[in-house]
C-alpha cells in the first residue's frame, strides 16, 4: 500500500537522522565537574580559576602581561611545593620561513618521584598571539597542567618523575620547546604529553601520536577515561602545514601524544578566545584524560616506549579500538572478497549485469565530481557576498554553513541518483560505488595504510549487509526485513564517516568547505539502497519531493547563514592596520596585509596604493596596502656600543640593542659591502642563523628578535677590519598610535590575528 510504503520510507528516514545525530553527540566531551568536586580528581571548575587570570588579556611573549602570567605560574607551582625555575635563553629556529630568534622563558616544575625511572614531560605553551588572551589557546592547556598537579600532590607520590613545562614562544616559532632540548631534564624523559587548543570547545583530540605507537596507543586506549583518537587524524595533520611544541619533541625521536580540542575555530588567535567564551566541559576532557594517564604512566617503567605502530580509532562515542598496522593487509583482503562474494550473488539473483556494474561505477564518479564541484562554486559565491571574509578567520555561523550546504549536496546527489537510475539498476549503482571505494582502500592502502580504516570498514559492512540483502530478500521488493538488513551494514558508515564529516567542517569551515562534503558523498554513495527508497517513497506524482526539499532548504539556510554573519559586538570584524615610523627621514607609513580596506580602517587609506614597503624595508617581501602618514615622534631603538676592537685584521664589535618604547619584538638588518666582510653575527652568544642576501646596498644579514627582554640584548658583530656596517633596527611594539586614530575601533572591530597586524614599527639606522 502506498501509505504503509510512505511510513516505511519516512520511518527510515528518521533512523539514519537519528543515528547520525547520535553518532556526533558521543563526540560529546564529558561534564565539567564542579569547584567542590574530591580534591584527587580534576575539576574544571577550580580549573577555571587560572583561565580566568592567565587569560584577562593579551600576553605575547615581550609584554608586560607576559611578565604577570610567568609570575602567577611560578607562585601555583610554589604553593604546591613544586620544585620551580625559570630556563631564560636566546634560541633560534631555521624553521621558519624567515630568520627569527627568540629570548624564551620557559617555567620548569618537577614533581620528584619515589624512584630513579624516566620522567613523564606534560607542557603546555603560557604565551599568546598578540591580539588575543588566548583562553582556549592555550590558557585550558596552563590551567589543566595547574590543577593536574594539585590533585597529583593531594594524591599518593608517584615512582616516576612529572616535568610540568609551561613553554614561552610558541605563538611565534615553538622556541620555548625547542630551548627546553638544551635542558638537562630532557636526558631523562620517558614520554611526552602535550595540551593544545585550535579554538574554545569540543571534545579533546589526540591528533598525533610519535612514530613506533603500538605501546602508546595501548596506554593510551587502557587508561584515558574518554580516548578521542584516531590514526587518520595524524596522517591528516602531518601534511598540514602546522606544528605544536609535541612536533619539536617528536622530530627529536621523543614518544607521546598531542591533544587538543578545535571546534570554536573562529575564536581562534582573535580577542573573543576569553574565559566567558570556553567551553569547561572541554577543559574537563584535557584534565580527566592528562590526570589519568599521568598516575597510570608515573608508576610503570618508561623505558621501552617504542613498539610497532597500530591502526585505531573510535568506532562508536570514545570507544578506542586498536591492532597492529601489519593486520591491515587481512582486513583489504577480508573486505575485497565480501565485495567478489556481492557481485556474485548479485549476477547470479539477477540484481545487476556486468555492464550495469560499469555504468554504475561511471555514473558515481560522475554524481561525486559534480556534486563536489558544484559546491565549490557555492562557497566561492558565498564567499565573495562576505566581502570582509578570510579563510584564516573561520566563520560565526560554521554550523549553519555545514547543514545548508549538507542540504544542497544531498538534493543534488538524489537528483543526479535519479537520472542515474534511467541508465543502470539500483544494485548496479550501489555495486559501482563498491567498486570505486574498493579502489581507493587499495590506493589509500599503498600510501598511506594506517588511513584506510575510514573507508575499508564501511566497505566491508555495507557489502555484507548487501550480500545478504540479496541472498535472503527479493531484490526488486522492498520491505522492513530488508530495511533492517541493509540499515545493520549501514552503521560502521554512520559512526565513522558522519562524525568525520562533521569534524572536517570543524576543522577547515569555508577555507575547504568541499571537504566534509566528500565524506558525505562516500557514505551516500555506500547508502544507496537505503536512500533510493527513501527517495521512490517520498515523492509526489513522481515529483522528487525530498531532493526539491532539500535544495530549497540549503539555499534558505544558505542565505540565513550570510546574513547571520553580520558583524556584531559578539561577532566582530577582524580589521588589519599597522603604522611604520622611519624616524631618521621623519616618514611614515599605514599599511595593511588586505588590499580593499574594510568600514573602520578606511579612515588610514584616503589615498592609498598596493605595494611594497620600500626604502622603508631594504628587501621587503610582501606587497601591502599602503598610506603615507603623520610622523609621530616616538623614541626610536638604541643601539649602544659596549666594545669597538681590532685584533689581527678583524674587528669586534659588540652592541647593547634595547627598545626606548618597550617594544616586544626587535628586527635587525646587518648591511656589509660584500658578502666575505661580516664573518660572524650573534645575540646574546646565539648566532644569527638567516643566509645572506645580495642588495644593491651591500649584503643583507636579517633577523626578528622575539620577546625583547627590557634590558635589551647583545649582539656581537665580527668583520674585516677596513669594513663598516650599516644596522637598521626596527623596534615592533602592539597597537597603534591613538593619537592618530581619528575614529576609534567599534565593538564590532577587533584588529586581524597574527603577529604582523595592528603593530607599531619605529625604524633607526646606524652606521658603524
């Protein structure tokens, strides 16, 4: 009957929302528990108390906000009986894509154990971006690390030594991380454990894993309270092209893990990561898991961390299953002969035909291409009518964009389904998508196998389920007994490939809006026989209801999304403007790293033009949005001879650099005639690392000094004896000069992430 058929059509439908709405709520982190909670366990509540003082207010490295978040670890650490110290020391990272060094001052705390065994290092970076109190990035991380010892300490002692290490210079390079290797505490360290945050709520990812992991995993999956992992998360983040302090400690053969929670992307690095804006319940998944696993690992031997890799993930909620990488050759094996056993049983119930098999692969590769480009095209026009959008900045409505354009491609897959259908048969499109999906476990197999999991397991299920639909139901009758045969091997599909959609769109939102869309087409394409009846049940006169549904509802959302994102005083406007100050011509300059200028910082670039910053710079890089200015007369960096001496043909020279303004961050442009004349540059007895580059003016030496301590560093400069030399030093300083900001920033403006906006530059040369 046509009613009992409807019913069966919309009864399915509701399911599969159902279990996939459920399969991203057990993504869920776990309740924060109050200030009041047992003093052995963690509480985010009391937790919340540090976030709230170590994320009052931006504290870049060089600041004095900085300064008052170091001096408020040291004093928890000490009222813990912590033994404390501060590493303070110059170190460069040749890294970076430029030259930069960096006077770090990372706060070291040992918890001493009963025994002489390796030592746990659990860090988390004290410093923020410039223009945020990083609350979620990585004031959580501090705070967890701070009540983690407390509960430790109101516990029983541990066998094993716990370094606390809060690193300095993350922000800007993983400087602080990379100091702490010269440290004589690292000779001692069993593992590593590191708390990070890419945004302010989710739950708490362990995103990557040191190489060798089978042992880590098995600690890991035995001890964490709620193990969010999963090994295509890693392969995923090592071509990306970011680091955490964990990456300095595993290029350095270190074993360990990196967690951190991502959602919240658009409070990222920007002025609205604050304590009112974090999730605790996030908070409470860093400490739960760091506190368990630390009094597990702090009472076991680490000194065999390194056994062979293992593939794992969550199949269901925080259900971490793990086996040896070398098992994965079984299971492609297992799943292409469910796929041979399918297309079998299917020619011989006669499902499919052999060319309605290759139509099918052809028609799926066809549908996934145009559904993906296709959505493309939307997010390059929703992103052009956000005329002040950039991808680095994430979106307010990241949740909303994610369900309308779910929608469009979900009409659009049904439509192109449909037409599919004219062409081959229901069981030849769903074997054609086997087939494409087998194809890809093979390649993903071949490059990177710990990856395949998320395809093959779905494979698998979805065949078997298939299989048997065929062998014990009618293929051309649809009834409940086939509804739940087949929605049984549709399940590993929803609870691996719906969350990862889901946390793809977390992760990347706009900047690469197709990607969660990709899942959904490998798990609609794995769905088509349930979906084809969803769809034959649900229209009208032959009309597909649904699919028009869906299309009419993505465009509304779509449209609902943009006009959602206007900003506001809870969702600014993120506006770049800088001012340069060349104090030896008396010119200055604004600039911005955007061509068009947005509502506020128009008033900056009445006449302006796109180009390079020269002779402001000697070799700038980057073309700028650029606006003469009033030169203000500020105090320009100092440059102070401590020694001038000549010995044997070469000449010393050693300076005391420092800032008048107590900038933060010093640039340093070292100009010799000729390449052979300068032999040797260092600050504070750390060498220069950057190569030289040819001028017009001379040979260029350059680098950007971090975290500028008041008293200034030295740098010493060895050259021939009948050479001079030109500095130019560039004093950097956070924020503009209000005098000559005519209109002040709205609520609803809040200056660009990044260490580049919304700075104040004083250049002075000086020759020597």
């Amino acid at each position: 009957m046509p009613s009992r058929r409807y019913l069966s059509a919309l009864l399915s439908l509701l399911s599969l929302l159902a279990l996939s709405f459920l399969s991203i709520y057990l993504l869920r982190p776990p309740q924060a528990l109050p200030p009041d909670a047992p003093v052995t366990e963690f509480a985010a509540g009391r937790a919340m108390r540090h976030v709230k003082v170590i994320a009052q207010k931006p504290h870049a490295m060089g600041t004095t906000a900085h300064q008052q978040v170091q001096k408020y670890i040291i004093a928890e650490l000490q009222k813990l009986g912590i033994q404390t110290q501060v590493q303070a020391t110059v170190v460069s990272n040749q890294a970076l894509r430029r030259s930069a060094m960096a006077y770090v001052q990372n706060i070291v705390g040992v918890l001493k154990g009963s025994n002489n065994g390796k030592a746990i290092l659990v860090m988390a970076h004290y410093d923020s971006q410039p223009h945020t109190p990083g609350a979620g990035d990585d004031g959580a991380g501090v705070a967890a690390l701070l009540e983690t010892a407390r509960a430790l300490r109101a516990g029983p002692p541990l066998q094993n030594d716990v370094i606390f290490l809060f690193t300095d210079g993350e922000e800007f390079g993983l400087f602080g991380a990379r100091a702490f290797l010269q440290h004589p505490l690292v000779k001692n360290i069993g593992l590593v454990m590191n708390l990070e945050g890419r945004g302010n709520n989710g739950p708490s990812l362990t995103f990557e894993i040191s190489p060798e992991n089978g042992w880590v995993i098995e600690q890991f999956a035995q001890e964490a309270p709620y193990p969010f992992a999963n090994s295509l998360m890693y392969e995923i983040y090592r071509h990306l092209p970011n680091d955490t302090d964990f990456s300095v400690f595993r290029q350095a053969g270190y074993s360990g893990f990196n967690s951190a929670f991502i959602d919240g992307y658009v409070h990222y690095h920007k002025l609205t990561d604050t304590p009112e804006n974090l999730n605790q319940n996030s908070l409470q998944h860093h400490g739960s898991n760091t506190l368990a696993l630390i009094r597990h690992l702090g009472n076991i031997s680490l000194k065999n961390t390194k056994t062979p890799d293992k593939v794992f993930f969550n199949p269901v909620g925080s259900w971490l299953v793990h086996y040896p990488a070398s098992h994965t050759i079984v299971w492609v094996v297992v799943s292409g002969i469910s796929l041979i056993i399918f297309f079998i049983i299917g020619l011989k119930r006669k499902a499919l035909t052999i060319w309605q098999l290759l139509k099918g692969f052809v028609f799926y590769l066809l549908i996934f291409a145009s559904v993906a480009g296709i959505i493309l095209l939307l997010n390059l026009g929703v992103v052009k009518l956000m005329p002040y959008h950039r991808f680095i900045n994430g979106v307010y409505q990241a949740d909303l964009f994610f369900l309308a354009y779910v929608s469009v491609a979900l009409g659009l897959f049904l439509l192109l389904g449909r037409l599919a259908f004219r062409f081959t048969s229901l069981w030849g499109l769903a074997g054609g998508v086997f087939l494409v999906l087998y194809t890809l476990v093979l390649g993903i197999y071949l490059t990177v196998p710990a990856a395949v999991f998320i395809l093959l397991f779905p494979l698998l299920f979805c065949c078997l389920g298939a299989t048997a639909a065929l062998l014990f139901i009618s293929p051309n009758i649809f009834s409940w007994r086939f509804m739940v045969v087949v929605c049984l091997g549709f399940l590993p599909a929803i609870f691996l490939l719906v969350p990862l959609a889901k946390l793809t769109a977390v992760a990347f939102a706009l900047q690469l809006a197709v990607a969660p869309i990709l899942v959904l087409l490998f798990f609609w394409g794995l769905g088509i026989p349930l979906i084809y009846q969803i769809d034959t049940n649900l229209r009208w006169r032959a009309a597909p209801l649904f699919a028009i549904g869906l299309l009419l509802g993505g465009g509304l959302l779509t449209a609902a999304a943009i006009y959602l994102e206007k900003p506001s005083s809870t969702q600014p406007l993120h506006s770049d403007v800088s001012y340069y100050l060349d104090s030896d011509q008396g010119q200055a300059y604004w600039a911005s790293g955007y061509p068009k200028p947005d509502e506020w910082n128009k008033q900056f670039f009445a006449t302006s033009e796109v180009g390079l910053l020269y002779p402001f710079y000697p070799a700038p890089a980057t073309r700028l949005l650029k606006n003469r200015a009033e030169a203000m007369p500020l105090p320009a960096p100092i440059a102070e001879v401590l020694t001038d001496t000549i010995y044997k043909g070469q000449r010393r020279l050693k300076l005391r650099l420092r800032s008048g303004r107590q900038a933060g961050q010093l640039q340093l442009d070292i100009i010799n005639q000729t390449e052979e004349a300068l032999q040797d540059a260092s600050l504070n007895g750390v060498k220069i690392p950057n190569p030289k580059k040819n001028l017009k003016e001379g040979v260029l030496l350059s680098t950007l000094l971090l975290g500028l301590p008041e008293e200034g560093v030295v740098l010493q400069l060895t050259m021939l004896q009948t050479e001079g030399v030109w500095l130019l030093l560039y004093d950097r300083s956070i924020g503009l000069p209000q005098a000559l900001v005519k209109i002040k920033r709205p609520a609803h403006v809040i200056p660009e992430q990044g260490i580049n906006s919304n700075i104040t530059v004083v250049k002075k040369a000086y020759l020597y």
